[in-house]
C-alpha cells in the first residue's frame, strides 16, 4: 500500500520514548529570533524529547531526497536558515528534504554523546525503510548538515554502521549510510586544536579524554564505505575553523572517497543562502547544484 507524502508533514523518528530520554524534564520551546518576521523569520527551537523529520515535498518530485540537519551549536536547532530556506531551494529542483530535528545532547539525556547520532541513523532508515512508499528512490538518499548539523551529518556520514541503540523494528533493519553527503561550515573535529569550543563540551563534556576525542573527530572515522561529500567553507569563518573541513577532506582523500571541497576567502559563519548574497560564498548554491547534476541527483 502507497501512502504519499504530504508537505510539510511531520515523521516522528521513534515508535516510543527515544533511546535514553526515559523521564526527561525538558519542555519543548521555539524561540523567535528575527527583528523583523515581515522580512524573514529565525526560529530556534530547544527541549526536543520527540525527534522528528519534517517533510518538504516538491510539486514535481524527481526521487531524490535529502534528510537536512541545522545547526545551532548543539544547543538549539535553527529551523529557518539553515534548514527551511534551504529546503525550499532544494525543492525547486524536485528533491524531497527532510528537516532533522535532533535531540541536544546537553538537555539531560543518557550517552548524551549518541543522541544525535541515533537520531540520524533512525531517520535515514525511515526514509530508506518508506522510500517505495513515499515515492523516493532508496538509493539516492542524501544527508545535508549546517554547522553543528554538520557534526551530526559527518558523523552519519562516518558511523552509520556503528550500533548506537537496540534495533526496535522492521525500520532498524535497512541501512543508515547516506548515498552522498553535504557539509555547510561543518563542525567535524573535537581535536580542541580546531573544535567549536560549544559543540565539543556540550557533546562530550568539558574534559573528554583522547579515545573520546577521537571516537567523534569524523575524520578519524573516514572509511572507505563513507559516501561521496561534497564540503564547502569561508576560511574567515570566526567560529567553526576551516582546518574541520580540510582535515575531513584530507581523509576522505586518503581513503579515495569522491569528494569536492571549496573553500572561500569570505563568507563567515551561520551564512545559508540569504546571508551569503553579495558575499564569494554566495557562489556554494550554484556548485552544489551542479555537483548534484553531475552526481545524477536532480
């Protein structure tokens, strides 16, 4: 039996209570962020205990999807910028984007360090596990990340294979590995050398020693079934260093994974597509899409 997605729909990751968030005491909250919500809206939301997926379906689906993580720095997931806005331009070239929202590791949850990471593996096999049904083809299933959704992504991206929770059902029996991967000013390293100073304490806690570091350091977890990455960076950014992306291209490299990484002289952080215009990073959307093409995703 078909059951069309329909847009905007909301896809809860779970059957019941999330792995580990057994009698939480967070309460769910949006938070408005934008001066002026007649020009854009920035919304934040935090207390996520019901991980979820919601669905932008476009008019003309082309089969493609994309299971898109925000950002936020592992304190808040910003749902406009980095992952509405985004997923109305991907819809424009018939690719179905699932907005992740993930639970934060810092709001009480068991092996806080996982949460994300569960979130992600149960929401691509969602997809994979619906694909038939919802019209999208398994094989061409992507996973976007922004900042500290990079870190989430990139970890997807390099332990998808790793068991992080109890298989509950038929879902947790298909694949998590993401067919390609797409990395925005990514947060990838704890290496305190180069980590975001807050993704790192809040996902391993203020003195993680060196097995931890590297146990969630995506670049020393590339293997050679990581999927194609296509990485993109301003070497200005103030807040993630550039050395996050280039350590993770670099290993990518080394394991002959196809990966594209551009990096720009400006752009900052947190850019998306409207902060990016009139900036050289503004040019990421056209690249993105071409690498889409080439690929054969659109």
């Amino acid at each position: 039996m078909t059951h069309r997605l329909t847009h905007l729909q909301e896809i809860p990751l779970w059957p019941d209570v999330p792995p580990g968030s057994d009698n939480l005491q967070v309460t769910e909250t949006i938070e408005e962020r934008s001066h002026d919500v007649t020009a854009f809206m920035d919304r934040a939301v935090t207390g996520i205990r019901q991980p979820r997926l919601l669905a932008y379906v476009p008019a003309k689906p082309n089969g493609t999807s994309i299971v898109l993580a925000p950002g936020g720095g592992y304190i808040r997931v910003v749902l406009d910028k980095e992952g509405i806005e985004i997923a109305e331009w991907l819809n424009t070239f018939g690719i179905t984007v699932f907005i992740l929202l993930y639970r934060l590791p810092g709001e009480g949850h068991a092996h806080h360090a996982e949460v994300p990471l569960q979130d992600a593996q149960r929401a691509l096999r969602q997809v994979r596990a619906h694909a038939v049904d919802w019209g999208l083809a398994a094989d061409k299933i992507g996973a976007m990340g922004c900042s500290a959704g990079g870190h989430v992504i990139g970890a997807l991206a390099t332990l998808f294979a790793r068991p992080v929770y109890t298989p509950l059902d038929a879902v947790d029996a298909v694949s998590a590995r993401p067919d390609f991967v797409s990395l925005l000013y990514p947060v990838l390293t704890m290496d305190a050398r180069w980590a975001h100073p807050g993704s790192r304490d809040r996902l391993l806690g203020l003195a993680p020693d060196e097995a931890l570091v590297k146990a969630w350091s995506c670049e020393e977890q590339v293997g050679r079934d990581t999927p194609p990455c296509f990485i993109c960076h301003a070497a200005d950014d103030a807040s993630v260093p550039v050395e996050n992306s280039v350590h993770f291209y670099n290993a990518l490299h080394h394991k002959r994974i196809p990966a594209a990484l551009h990096v720009f002289e400006s752009g900052g952080h947190g850019h998306g597509i409207r902060l990016a215009r009139g900036k050289p990073v503004e040019a990421w959307t056209d690249l993105f899409a071409d690498w889409l093409r080439v690929c054969g995703y659109r």
